[in-house]
C-alpha cells in the first residue's frame, strides 16, 4: 500500500461505535453481512477524484487554501503523477473500491486535442500500474466539457458546430479510456447544456443537438464495445439558469422522446436533487420505479443555500431513505455511491480528507443497517400496502386491470351516499423509523 502523503494515516480499521479514534470506522464493517450481500458490496463507495484530489479550496471569494503536496508540484504532468499516487493511497487506506474522474482531472491539457490525449495516456499507464496493485476498480468514467473557455456556451447544445465537434471528439476518447480501465459506467453531466436566456437561444436545435450528441455515444460504446452502463447526472441550474437536463422526470421524459432509454439510466446526486425543489429520495423513487435508476453521487447540499455546496453526506435520515430505495431496487449495480463532495473550505488539513470520508462512509453504513431492519420488520411496507387495498378487489381492481371506463365508474358511485377516508399516519410512521434509528 502506498504510503507517501499522509504518513500519519494508517489503514484505517473498523473499531466500532464506542470508539473514539478519529481514524477508525464507526459503523462501516465492509465484510458484514447485511441480508444477503456485505457492506462493501452493498454500498459500492467511490472516490471523485476532482473534487479529492484536484480541488484547491478556492471559493469566489478567496485562493485555495487546501494542504495538498501534491498541488504545489509545478511541472504538470509530475503534479498528475503524484496525484495519482495521492489518489490510490487514499483509495488503499480507506479501502475504497472504487473512483470516479472526470479526463482533465487526472490529466493536463496540450495545444491541441492530439496532445492532450497523448498525456492522458501517459497518465492512464501509470494508473494502470497502480490499479493493479490495488482493489480499486474505476465507477464510471467521463468528460469535463465546461471547464476550457471552449465551452463557454455549452458543449453538445454550444451554437458553435466546433465545439459539439470537439466534444464529440473528447467524449469519444473518454470512452475508449474508460473500457480500458473496465469502468463499469459511463457518465454525461451536461456541464453547460442548457441556457441563460432564451432571447440568443434556439432551445429546439439545443436539445436535438444533445440527443444526436447522445446517439453518437451510445452508437461509439457499442462499436468500441465498451458494455458499461451509460448514465445521465440530472442538475437543475448551475452553472447555467436552466440545465436542460433538469431532474429525473425531465431526463426520462427526454430520453424517451429521443428514444434514448434503452441506452440510458440515470445518475441521480442529492445536492441537484434538492436543488429541483425534490428530496434525494423522491429522485431516486422516480428513477428506480421507472427502471431507470443507475448510480448515485452521495453528497449533501445546504437547505438553506441555493448552490451546489456538494458537502460530505452526513445526514443518516437522508442515507436510510435513500438505501430504502436501493434495497427494493434489489442493489445499485453496476452503479454505486460516489461522494461526489467536497470538504468545507475550512476543513484544509491533509488527514481531513480521511475525516470527511470516514464521516460519510459511516453514514450510509448505518443508513444501509437501518433501511434493512425497516424492510425485515415490514410495518412501513405492510402499511403502504394496505393503503391501497382498494385497488385489489372490487371497483379498485376492475380500475388497474383496465376493465372500467368513465360509464361503469358513474353507475358504480353515482348512488353511493359517502365516501369514508383512512388517516395517512404521516406523524406515526415518522415515530417507527425514529425507533430504528
Ligand atoms: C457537477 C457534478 C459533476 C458530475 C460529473 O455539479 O455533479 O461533478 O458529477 O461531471
Ligand atoms: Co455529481
């Protein structure tokens, strides 16, 4: 195991609620078994390898601040070296199995596109070394198309015919490196798809634009035979007024109208998720009942700030909710968690990266033990059920199998004097979950 930047750090053990070691796993046992499969399997956690290792801590109001040796390395492909051995050290102390980056995380830009994919290569040989070495598999792969000033105006939806080129060409090479790596996802946040005003925007050829930009994809995955799941990260403003892709009933809405879903899931991140007005949960609900739920970014915004804060996820309400969802889903795989966060600008140190993780790994384990005695104990799901037992005989089932029309349905009430309600318990059902947790 590398052991080079944080040398005060050492593979951090599970030790156990009553422990007080900072550097010791609380609740995340990775071999304990819940139901059928371990933690680890269950919760498939993954490193964002932008926000962990390339971030600085700089804010619009201030320079980065974050200790990080690597970042002050200044010849930068060596900088893209050590970030990778900073990289799968943190992966190899917190046993994470798996990362996430975006290409220009992991490597620098050249003069042109040729150049700068003969330094990804050179990075993703050396990563290669590493990975072997390590348990770590690449999550998903995919492209930054809004960083460069390129991008101004969008990428796939720019009104700049260049610019979807080079996209097209940059994605392209995103995907051959992501099968070389076996990532097990594909992943399209559409960075600066979407618009500001629409006085200087065709929203008609923007959107046909981005769903032939996503045909073109789906047709090089499959050419290449990258057999990955592709994904589509919903987020509904920032940096742009209004993202195209808005929310998850957005996105499904526009994949099939473009008869993209056959192609597509979704990767569905807490911080866009509130910011769409909606909870983590009812994101994901929709995706999953829907079949299209593929992966998560686990991160936590600010209820009171309408930005992007993408904190740590630390909130074990939130992670049993959530792991509800994945539960019933029957797993996240070939998805997983990815703490797509970042730590607060304040938290600076080296080993705070650890913290953070910690921190959140914790939560979702917990999340993940109490969401599973929700659903062994069954008083959540017998009550849902009974809730709509109207539905299973009667009038309710001639309704769900298709039998009644708006005529049999007048003759069936049009006599009936009252109708009778249950209550929905709202408050009792928040006193069960409190129980478990
Ligand atoms: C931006 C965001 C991205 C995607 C990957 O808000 O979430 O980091 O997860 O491009
Ligand atoms: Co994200």
């Amino acid at each position: 195991m590398l052991n080079e930047f944080f040398t005060d750090v050492p593979k951090i053990p599970f030790e156990g609620k009553g422990s007080d070691n900072p550097l010791a796993f609380k609740f995340y046992d990775p071999d304990k078994k819940i139901g059928d499969k371990t933690m680890k399997e269950h919760l498939r956690f993954s490193l964002a390898y932008w926000h962990t290792l390339t971030g600085t801590g700089a804010d619009p109001f201030g320079v980065g601040v974050n200790e990080r040796p690597w970042l002050s390395i200044s010849d930068p492909m060596e900088q893209a070296k050590a970030r990778m051995r900073a990289t799968f050290e943190i992966l190899g102390k917190l046993d994470l199995p798996f990362f996430c980056f975006h290409d220009r995380d992991i490597a620098p830009e050249g003069q042109t596109l040729r150049e700068t994919n003969k330094q990804l290569d050179e990075i993703i040989k050396v990563l290669k070394e590493y990975k072997s070495e390590a348990n770590a598999e690449l999550l998903w792969g995919t492209a930054c198309l809004f960083t460069n000033p390129r991008f101004v105006h969008g990428a796939a939806t720019s009104p700049n015919a260049e610019v979807f080129a080079y996209a097209a060409a940059q994605v392209k090479k995103a995907m051959e490196v992501t099968k070389e790596l076996g990532g097990a996802n594909y992943v399209f946040w559409g960075g600066r798809e979407g618009y500001d005003t629409l006085l200087n925007t065709n929203m008609k050829l923007e959107l046909d634009n981005m769903a032939r930009f996503l045909h073109m994809a789906a047709d090089y995955a499959k050419k290449i035979g990258f057999d990955g799941q592709l994904l589509i990260e919903p987020k509904p403003k920032e940096p742009t007024t209004h993202q195209y892709d808005y929310d998850v009933a957005n996105v499904i809405a526009f994949l099939r109208g473009y008869n993209l879903d056959d192609r597509f899931r979704i990767n569905i991140e807490q911080n866009h998720a509130i910011l769409a007005g909606h909870t983590f949960q009812h994101e994901v609900r929709l995706a999953r009942i829907n079949g299209l739920l593929g992966s998560l970014d686990a991160n936590q915004g600010d209820y009171l700030i309408g930005w992007d804060t993408d904190q740590m996820p630390t909130n074990i309400y939130e992670a049993v909710m959530v792991m509800y969802e994945v539960l019933k889903n029957g797993g996240i795989a070939p998805g997983g968690l990815n703490f797509d966060a970042k730590l607060r600008r304040a938290s600076f140190k080296p080993d705070d990266i650890f913290l953070g993780h910690i921190a959140s790994m914790d939560t979702f384990a917990r999340g993940l033990e109490i969401a599973h005695a929700m659903i062994e104990d069954g008083t959540i799901d017998t009550f849902v059920t009974n809730r709509y037992a109207s539905y299973d005989s009667g009038i309710g089932a001639e309704i769900v199998s298709g039998k009644a029309d708006f005529a049999s349905l007048e003759s069936y009430i049009i006599d009936k004097p009252e109708i009778s309600n249950e209550s929905g318990r709202r408050e009792w059902l928040e006193s069960v979950i409190n129980q478990f947790i």
